[in-house]
C-alpha cells in the first residue's frame, strides 16, 4: 500500500487508524527484537495496517509458526490478504473478538498497534484482558503507544512491564514489553 492511501485512511477514520503515517523501519526493528523467532509458535498481530511489522515478522518467522491478525479496516484487510503464505491468517474483524477466533488457543506473542487511548476505557479493559488470557505463562505482549495514557492501565494487568522511547519515528514512540508474570490480573 502506498503511503498516500494510509494518510487517506487516517482522513477517513482517524480514531480507528490513530496514526498519519505507517510506522518507521526504527520501530519495526524495536518490536521485533523483543520477539525469540527460534522459540515463538503463534504470533499474533493486532492492526496490522499496512503491514510494516508483518511483513518482517513474516521474514522471520520458522516454517512451523503462525501468524493470526486481526485489522478492522477494510483497505487494509484487502491489502493484507494478497499476501500468499499458509502461515498466515488475517480477520477482517476487531481484536475485541480475537478470544471467539483463537478459541482457547494461547500464543507465544501479541504485537499491537492499536491506538489503544481512541477506544472506550470498558474497550480498553476488555482488549488489555482478552490479551492477558490468550498469551501462554512465558508469553509477551507488545505495543506501541504515541503517549503514556495507557501505562496505568497496562501495568495495573501485567506485572512486569518495560518501556522503551523511540524518537525516530512519526510521532515519537513508546514500546511498552509486558509479560504475565506469575500474578493474577490487579484491576477490576
Ligand atoms: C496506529 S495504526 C498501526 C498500523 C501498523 N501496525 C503500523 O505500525 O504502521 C493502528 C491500526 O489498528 C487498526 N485498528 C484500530 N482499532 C482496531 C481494532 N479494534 N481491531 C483491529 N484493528 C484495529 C487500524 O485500522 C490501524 O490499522
């Protein structure tokens, strides 16, 4: 997808795509770093977009993993179904269902771009715990944020979360790396 088409995206929906421009090969590679290719069986991406991560995730991942997304827009869905691999399945559905998809299925990783401030707080609540329960006790969490608004909520379901900064990117981001930890979910 041409990065025009994203920008008009942005116009069109601007809660649902919540940045103007894909994000950059910095953050890209700050995600991925985080992800073990060798030891990781199911990824998971939420709002993929255009497909910056995915497409390295995808140059990366072993023959025998798999990649489920989820991405609720529809020109972006279009987008990302061309891509022909049998390792890969994507949803043209919100990850507010990803617990009804992935049917009690638990994940190494989940890797999420969605601008998690635009959405309701019961969303964010109710995505934050749909996350928690889907990753396996060693899995990771991973998401990208414009801003710290959600690191309260973040930290009060996961308990140990690290953050990194990265400033070469449109706008500047955080990197927020949460695993479950042996402690039960903390907020009500
Ligand atoms: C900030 S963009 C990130 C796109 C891409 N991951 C990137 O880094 O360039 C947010 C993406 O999340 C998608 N999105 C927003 N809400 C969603 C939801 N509830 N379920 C699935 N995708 C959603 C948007 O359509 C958009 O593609």
């Amino acid at each position: 997808m041409k990065k025009a088409a994203f920008i008009l995206n942005f116009f069109k929906s601007w809660r649902e795509v919540g940045s103007i421009t894909p994000s950059s090969s910095f953050l890209t590679k700050r995600i991925l770093a985080e992800i073990d290719f060798k030891k990781s069986s199911t990824i998971v991406e939420l709002g993929p977009g255009s497909g910056p991560f995915t497409k390295e995730i995808i140059k990366r991942m072993s023959p025998n993993s798999k990649l489920i997304m989820f991405e609720t827009n529809t020109d972006f869905y279009k987008e990302l179904i061309k891509v022909r691999d049998p390792r890969v399945v994507i949803h043209n559905e919100s990850a507010l269902q990803m617990q009804n998809y992935l049917s009690g299925e638990r994940v190494d990783y989940i890797v999420s771009g969605i601008p998690l401030s635009n959405l309701e707080v019961s969303h964010q609540k109710g995505l934050l715990r749909s996350i928690y329960s889907a990753l396996l006790p060693k899995g990771r969490y991973l998401q990208f944020q414009y801003s710290l608004g959600a690191y309260k909520m973040i930290e009060g379901i996961f308990n140990d979360v690290s953050l990194r900064f990265v400033p070469l990117n449109i706008p500047p981001a955080f990197v927020y790396s949460c695993s479950k930890g042996p402690i039960a979910i903390k907020i009500n």
